[in-house]
C-alpha cells in the first residue's frame, strides 16, 4: 500500500520521522541564520590578530546646532536595505598602533614620506624626492595628535587666524615675518594678508589684477583658477569673496607647512608639485593659473613645466606671472625674462598686459590661444602637438610631456566653447559633456537627483552639525551633483573621481567646481586631520576587488577631522563590512534607512603601552 506523507502525519503511524523532521527544518534554519550573519566579513582581507567581537554602543555624535539649515521638505521614499539586517555594535578587534615617525608622526602622508623610498632615489634635481612614493604595503598605523590639539576655530573667522597647536610649526613665522605671511599671537596663528608679492596686502593685489585686465571678471567669467606654489594661500582665500574658488597647491616641506596652514584655516589647496609627473587634473580645464614668485623654473627640462600648464589651462584662459623677471633689469632676470619669450612664443601664448604697480611689483598676463590658427602658422613648429593615439586624459602617473595639448572639441571636431559665466555655469550643460542623445537628459536628472537628496535627508534627517562643517571631500563625485547641491552652504568641497570610475572631472570643472583625480587603494596628497566630513555614495562597489577595506576606512581616519563626519551611502552589505572597521577606531555610527551609515570620529587614539 502506498504511503503518503499527509498520511504519516494524519496517522501518526511514524512519530520518530515526525520528530526528524521537525529537527532537520531547525538545524536548516539556524544553519542558514549563522552564514547569513558571518558572509558579511567573508571577503575582507583580515589578518590572523583581528577577530568579530561585540562591542558597547559607542556615544552619539554631538546634536545639530541651532544655526543649522532647517527644510520642510519631506523626505522622499528610499530604499530600505534591509536595515534590520546590520548591527552597528559588531566590531573588528584590531590591534591598532600609533605610527611611530618620532616628531614626523603626527603629519604622516604614508606616499609622500617614504623616506626608504626618497632615500634610494638616484636624482632629485626635478623634485622627484616631492612626489608621490607609496609604501608596500600600505601602513595600518593610525596618526596620533598633535599635543594640546582643539577643535578647530570655526570658519569665516580661520580665515584669519587658527590653533596654534593644531599646526605647531612656527619657522614659517620667522623665515616670513618681513612679508606678512603668518606671525604668532598668544595661542594662536594669525593670518594678515601679505605675501611675497603683496606689499600692500593681497586685497590689493587682487584688485590691481582686475584693474589690469577688466576682461578677467572675477567671479563671473574667471571661476575656477589654480594657484601654483600658494604660500599659505591668502590669494585663494580672498578671492572666495569674490565668487571665485581657487586650487591652492604645494610641495611639501618647501615652506614648513604651507598647505597645512591653508586647511586648517578653511581655504581649498593640496599637495603637489610640478616634477616629473602630470598634475592630477584633466586637460583644459582652469580659466585662470596664478604663479607669484613660486619658485618654478618654467623654462627647464626644455620648458615641460609650461607645458604642463598649457596642458590644464583652458583655451582663452589667463596665465599670471608675478616675478622679479617681469619687473627687474639685472642680468640674471634679463636672462630669464628672455627665456620666457621665447618660449611662451612657441606656445603662441600672447601678453595682454604687463605692468608694476606702485609698489615696484609687478606681473604679466597671458593668455592661452582658443584656436588652431597660430599654432599651424608658427615657424618653428616645437613643440608639436601632442599624439592622440593612446592618450588618456586621467593624468595618474603620467610623466610630463613635450608637446602641445589638443584643444577640445566635441563629437563632430567643433572646438569647445567657454562654460556660461558663474553662477549659471553650476547647473548649465557643460561644455565636455558626450553628445550622446540622453547625456543631457542624465546629467539633469543627477543634478535634481542630489538637490533633492541634499535638501530633504542630508541636511535635515542625518543628525550632522552642518554649521562646523567647512572642508569637504566627495571621494566618488560623478558629476558634482553633491557639490552643487551644497553651494549655498560657506563650505567647499574636493571633488575626487577614482582612477577606475568614469572620467567626469572635466564637467565638474566646467560646472566652475574643483577636484582632482585619485586612487583610493593609496593615500590622499593632504595633511592628517583636515576634512571636516568625507563623503561617499557607493565608492566601494569599484573599489572592492583591488583595495582592502581596512587600509581605505584607515585614511579616512587619517585626514578626517575628530568630530568630523564620513557620510557614507552604499549596499547593506559594504556597510556590513566598513561599519565594524569603523567601530574598532572607536567611531560612533548610526544607520538611516538602511543606505545612509553616518560615522562620527572621535579623539580617541591607542594607548603608547
């Protein structure tokens, strides 16, 4: 007789496969449960010392502040990503250390202090003991503070001055004092205004530019400029009254802590150095490049220095030179200045003005051709327009080059127009973007997407004290849509567009935004401790095949701020793996409609013992 299983149970003729059953469908559960909970960990690269513990919740981060932007906007539907599914007090039990760098530590950057690294190089004579030198493998020390370190004072007023033991280095003080750079005051520094070129102030300075050439416009045709070899970067951060958003950049160590000085005081700016690579930044994008006694030899390695200016400088785009060549007449700067025409000559760059104001300084302008005309009528055809053949506009390890950048043009070989002027250029079509037929209609629609994000949950809804917020990174910033949608706000933000994302760094220039490009499998070119909140929508999901998650939560520990903030929006299972790395650095961090991980880093750092 057949035996059906409704039969078995209806009968009860088999009670021990009833009860079998019952425990076979247990076991199957809690199997699933346990895999479920721990597949989340599976495919982080941990080392033999770190294992899953529990951990207490950690204290909140500090509540909002009155003056913070209110919206009455309600929220709009998100996704919920299984929010019930992370638990935030899971953490990695890491056995942290403070990098030990002796005095050094404190302003570690892992790939620009590789001292093995500079040490084995066999030239330094093109600054190539200032370039990047990443360490194999990637340090997992964690940077400790400096003594006495506070939170730091609030923007506009760090304009002007900021903690002096947040950035203790006082030789600058010295080694500047009869310009005005930086001077000590008490406990603090402050910051009055003057440079090597400013005798009498840098608000001076910036308006005799404009009274110069009228057709600069600051901050409505010239938007976006870069300043070359900054100083503490008084010109960029007064131009910011003027609409104008500046690129402030350095080597380090040229002048102790210049461009730390910059960040701490709220003023755009990063490490670099023309060497013998490309800056990280596209082709033809600034309108305006600014060198005051920046100390470059344009002329050398048979003027590859300018070149890579030309390269970056967008067609019509300005040049300022502020140099004892242009003003002086002993032999020394005769013989520069010569060197200068000639080779800015054959860049067809033409001077629209050069003059000395009252002071005795003085400066020349020029300004980069917008069409092909003058370069096919040169006599002298050096040097030659770059090869198109396998050229990449992402510069990341690129050596410089001896050739003229192609202009740009779009997909029918139209050369380029200039973006509309400032503020309209922020939400205008940029000029770089593809012709595709839905290119426009895309980049609208992630423009309303992160105002819409920004304004209804990022500024209301995620328990942020946007009013101590001023320095700003976006580590995967597409189209800038995140920047744009924050303009309103007295903050800037660095716009970064991984090596292995979509190149868009072009339209973000064009939208009269900054940034630059990076590989976040290496650290950052900044200082420690100089963001204020890192920003991140879905990083990790091209990230997560070549870089460890451990080493990239560690440099965002590093250049973040304590009490700044990492705004993190990925998959459940990304923050499944980064929350616990986070939690171990003793951060607290909170989840908001299972997408949206807000992490809150503290001073805390490992015990020397």
């Amino acid at each position: 007789m057949a035996i059906s299983v409704p039969n078995l149970f209806k009968e009860r003729k088999y009670p021990f496969l009833f009860a079998l059953s019952l425990l076979l469908i247990s076991f199957t559960i809690l199997l699933l449960s346990n895999s479920s909970s721990s597949s989340s960990f599976s495919s982080l690269f941990l080392s033999s010392d770190f294992h899953v513990s529990q951990s207490p919740p950690l204290p909140s981060s500090s509540s909002r502040s009155p003056n913070d932007p209110v919206r009455s906007h309600p929220a709009p539907e998100l996704k919920n990503d299984a929010a019930a599914d992370v638990d935030l007090d899971v953490s990695l039990d890491i056995k942290w250390r403070n990098c030990k760098l002796g005095a050094a530590s404190v302003d570690y950057i892992p790939c620009l202090d590789n001292w093995k690294a500079i040490k084995e190089l066999k030239s330094r004579k093109h600054m190539e003991h200032r370039e990047r030198h990443c360490p194999t493998p990637t340090p997992r020390c964690l940077v400790p503070l400096p003594t006495g370190y506070e939170v730091p004072v609030q923007w506009p007023k760090s304009r002007d001055m900021i903690w002096y033991d947040n950035v203790p280095h006082p030789k600058l003080v010295e080694y500047k004092k009869e310009q005005n750079w930086v001077r000590k005051s008490g406990r603090y520094f402050d910051f009055p205004g003057g440079g090597t070129q400013f005798k009498y102030g840098v608000t001076s300075y910036v308006d005799f530019i404009q009274k110069t050439l009228p057709a600069i416009k600051w901050g409505k045709h010239i938007r976006v400029i870069l300043d070359v070899g900054c100083g503490v970067a008084s010109f960029g951060g007064y131009l910011l009254d003027k609409e104008v958003i500046t690129m402030s950049f350095a080597p380090k160590d040229e002048h102790e802590a210049q461009i730390q000085f910059a960040l701490e005081r709220g003023i755009p700016s990063i490490l670099s150095v023309i060497g013998t690579q490309k800056l990280t930044f596209p082709d033809n994008v600034y309108d305006l490049i600014h060198c005051a006694r920046c100390r470059v030899h344009w002329n050398g390695d048979g003027g590859k220095p300018l070149l890579e200016l030309n390269r970056i400088l967008r067609p019509g785009g300005f040049f300022i030179w502020s140099a004892t060549p242009v003003y002086r007449d002993d032999e020394r700067d005769r013989k520069v200045w010569k060197s200068m025409v000639a080779l800015t000559t054959s860049l067809c760059w033409k001077v629209v003005a050069k003059t000395v104001d009252s002071s005795g300084i003085g400066l020349v302008i020029y300004q980069k051709p917008a069409s092909y005309s003058c370069y096919e009528q040169r006599k002298e055809k050096g040097p030659p327009l770059c090869d198109q053949k396998n050229y990449q506009n992402v510069s990341w390890y690129e050596p410089l080059s001896y050739c003229l950048s192609r202009l740009p043009v779009d997909s029918m070989g139209n050369l380029l127009s200039w973006p509309t002027q400032w503020p309209q250029r922020l939400s205008s079509k940029p000029p770089s973007l593809p012709s595709e037929p839905d290119a426009e209609d895309i980049f609208n629609e992630d423009t309303k997407h992160w105002a819409a994000l920004v304004s209804d949950v990022y500024l209301d809804d995620l328990g942020i004290n946007w009013a101590r917020i001023r320095n700003v990174m976006d580590m995967n910033a597409g189209y800038g849509g995140f920047a744009a949608a924050l303009n309103e706000l007295p903050l800037w933000v660095m716009n970064v567009v991984p090596i292995d994302a979509q190149d868009t760094l072009s339209i973000i220039f064009d939208r009269g935004l900054i940034g630059v490009y990076h590989d976040w499998c290496e650290s950052f070119n900044t200082y420690p401790r100089t963001y204020d909140l890192l920003h991140s929508s879905f990083l990790f999901r091209n990230q997560k095949e070549r870089c460890d998650i451990i080493d990239v939560a560690v440099e965002m520990d590093r250049i973040l701020r304590p009490g700044g903030y990492l705004l993190l929006q990925d998959t459940t299972k990304t923050i499944k793996k980064l929350n616990p790395v986070l939690r171990s650095l003793h951060w607290s961090t909170r989840l908001y409609q299972g997408q949206f991980l807000v992490g809150n880093k503290g001073f805390w750092r490992p015990s020397d013992s």
